[in-house]
C-alpha cells in the first residue's frame, strides 16, 4: 500500500473512532516512510485521542518539526504555543502583582 491509501484509510478509520485501528495503519506508513509530513501530523493527532503518554507525542512532534517546519499542522501548532505562552504570561504578571498589592 502506498503512503497516501495508508494515510487516508487511517483518516477514515478516525472518524469512525477506530484509533487502534487508525494508529496501526500510521505505523505501518512510518515504516514506509519515517518523515513523511502527513503520517506524522496524523499520527501526532491519533495519539491524541487514544491518550498517549505526552513524552510520545512529543517525539512524533519533535520530528515533525524537524522534517517539515512549514507543514500547515506545525505552524499553526506553533502560533497556538506562542498564544498560551503569552496569555501564561499575562497570568502570572496578574497574579504576581495582585500578591504584592
């Protein structure tokens, strides 16, 4: 099977809420292709469903990242990042000043 028929049965197997199913196909593209973008944004969203342990995903992330700065999933993931950072922030200069008052 090719990366795409993967990718795409494992995007048909998550909306049907089989993410078992759905992360086997994935791996089985990763072996194909371990920087493939799209498996590794798929797999990265997969693992999110089926509660992976963080440190996992984060691998995944890390890789993808590294492969693909400009993929879609990783910039927006990174604008999102930067936004919790800044309102992290904003909290904490809030509640900082609110304890010294």
């Amino acid at each position: 099977m090719s990366l795409l028929l993967l990718n795409s049965m494992a995007l048909c197997n998550m909306h049907l809420g089989q993410f078992d199913e759905a992360e086997r196909l994935l791996q089985e593209g990763l072996t194909k292709n371990a920087t493939d973008s799209d498996t590794l944004a798929n797999m990265i969203v997969c693992m999110q469903h089926l509660d992976k342990p963080p440190e996992q995903m984060a691998r995944y992330t890390n890789q993808l990242r590294a492969v693909a700065p400009s993929h879609p999933w990783v910039v927006r993931y990174n604008e999102l990042d930067a936004s919790f950072d800044r309102c992290a922030a904003q909290f904490n200069t809030g509640v900082h000043a609110d304890v010294a008052a």
